[in-house]
C-alpha cells in the first residue's frame, strides 16, 4: 500500500472519530430531571412504589405515589407534584391504596 493511500485513511479514520466523540458528548448536555408524582399513566411509571417493585406496574392513572422523569421545572406544569411538595399548595397527600 502506498503511504499516499495509508495518510488518506488514517486523515478518514480521524474526521470519523471526532464525529462520533462529539455527537457522544452532546448526548451528555441533557436537561436536568426530576421526580413528578401524580402524572403517570397506567403502565407507565418509571420506578417501583410501596405496592409493586417495577417499573410499568402503575394500574391506574395519576395515581399519587406513582412518578416520572420530567424535565426540571415542568412538573407543576403537568399537574404533577416533586418530592419537596410542588404543585399542591403545601397540603399533604394521603396515598391510597387502589
């Protein structure tokens, strides 16, 4: 192979590489999250809760002590409530058992 041909490659193999290294990096620029309680659908709860141990094991609606991920700052937005108590003016909840 002619060392014309091998500088051409590797010159290839690096422009290659600095793509995928920057698109992983862009990747890591995702918003912050946090829990909202209140808001999961049926089937679509991110984590376990006191009556069940998996995720997608919500059997109701917004049912209160079910979460999920969302996007810091968009939980009141949804209805919801975070772990500190946004969203429902202080008050406690009771949590049911359905």
């Amino acid at each position: 192979m002619s060392s014309r041909k091998t500088l051409l490659q590797s010159a290839i193999a690096g422009v290659v590489a600095l793509g995928i290294a920057q698109a992983a990096q862009a990747q890591d620029k995702s918003p912050e999250k946090e829990k909202c309680y209140g808001v999961a659908k049926a089937g679509q709860n991110d984590c376990g809760t006191a009556r069940h141990s998996c995720a997608g094991k919500a059997t109701k609606d917004n049912a209160p002590d079910e979460w999920k991920m969302v996007p810091k700052g968009t939980c009141e937005k949804l209805g919801g409530r975070t772990a500190s108590g946004g969203g429902d003016s202080g008050k406690s909840t009771k949590l049911r058992a359905y």
